[in-house]
C-alpha cells in the first residue's frame, strides 16, 4: 500500500483512534483503486505526486460529512440533502494525476491497392 494511516496521521496532525483506522485504510486503499484506474498503466505507487494526491484525497474524503451539501461559517447555514458519492476523485486531484495518465495519439491508416475488399 503506498500510503498508510500513519502518513495520514501526520498530515492532519493527529493520531486516528478505534473505529477510525479501519475507515482511514478503507479509504486508503478506494482513493489507490481510483488513482489507479485514472492513471492506468502509468501508474506508480512510488511516485511522489500520486502519494501526495492519495493523501489529499482521503483527509477530503474523512472531513466530508454525509448528507451535507454545503455550510456556510458566515450567518451559520448548513443545507442538507442526498449526495453523490464522496469517494470520487475531485477535479483538483484528476488535474494533478493528468501528467500520470497515458497520452491519446492517433495511427494512421492506409489502404494498399489491390488489398481483399471481402475483409472489410
């Protein structure tokens, strides 16, 4: 695993106690699948970006609360409603993982005179 609780830990600077480490390492490793998925081939747990992006992640994904849409300091407004899913990547962290992705390219195609019109 590329991160682990204790990297988490030091990011937020404090330590996780009973129920929270399993929910911390849930999360670890659904943020790594994403990142991985998103990153395909080029994926490396090693690099020191996508460590830092999955560490972002997951403080993200632990201080989201369900069923709150948005909160407001000022004046104290808090609405509720059904959410997506939290445990997606955020567009900050697609930007991030961008260098990591395979690049798209085009081949070009041509057709020989004489070839086998009946493969087509």
């Amino acid at each position: 695993m590329p991160v682990s609780v204790t990297d988490i830990e030091v990011r937020i600077g404090r330590a996780f106690e009973g129920a929270e480490k399993p929910q911390v390492e849930a999360f670890i490793q659904d943020a790594s699948a994403l990142i991985r998925d998103y990153c395909g081939s080029r994926y490396s747990e090693d690099a020191p970006g996508i460590r830092a992006v999955l560490c972002s992640e997951v403080i993200r994904w632990l201080s989201v609360q369900p069923g709150i849409v948005s909160e407001r300091v000022g004046d104290i407004e808090v609405q509720f409603g059904s959410t997506s899913s939290v445990q997606q990547l955020s567009p900050a962290a697609r930007a991030s993982l961008k260098r990591y992705r395979r690049k798209l390219g085009t081949v070009a195609l041509t057709r020989h005179e004489g070839a086998d019109d009946s493969l087509l």
